[in-house]
C-alpha cells in the first residue's frame, strides 16, 4: 500500500481503537467501562493518560439525566424529603 498524504490513512471513529501502543491499557479502560468501574493512570506527560480517559467516556453507556427537588422535612428534620423526575417528564 502507497501513502502519499495523510488522507491515505483511515482514521478508526472510537477514539479508543486510535490509541496506539497502549495495548494493555486499553483492554483495562474497555475492562473498567463495562464493569462501570474507576481507572487510576499514573504517568508521565505525553503517555496518552487523557486520550484514554477521553476514550473511556465514550464507552461508558449514557445515561439518562434527571431533575431532583430537595424539600424540608418538618418531622425528621436530618431526613429532607425529595422528589426525583426524569429530564423529558420535567420539560412539560
């Protein structure tokens, strides 16, 4: 294969299959998303520490957003009362 430019080389969508030499890094980031566990990367500048914490983001399942009111509870005053909406259901 002849690369003339940049444009000869297909670059991945995911930002984690971009990561290159970081194998084992990147099976724990996919590891840990799965699990919806945390990761601690300890390293020096420029060992690709944010881009994989980028791609871990991605990976991880959206989750729905939703709006919580906080109410004095006049009973049990350590004990506040709270209701919680999902964000679609609060809009109307």
């Amino acid at each position: 294969m002849e690369i003339t430019s940049t444009k000869d080389i297909e670059v991945p969508k995911k930002l984690i299959e971009q990561v290159i030499g970081q194998e084992h890094a990147v099976e724990v980031v996919k590891k840990a998303a799965n699990q919806r566990r945390h990761v601690m990367m300890l390293g020096i500048p420029g060992t690709g520490k944010s881009m994989l914490a980028k791609a871990m983001a991605e990976l991880l399942p959206k989750e729905e957003l939703q709006d919580v009111l906080i109410y004095h509870n006049q009973r049990i005053r350590i004990l506040p009362r709270y209701e919680s909406f999902l964000r679609e259901k609060a809009k109307r």
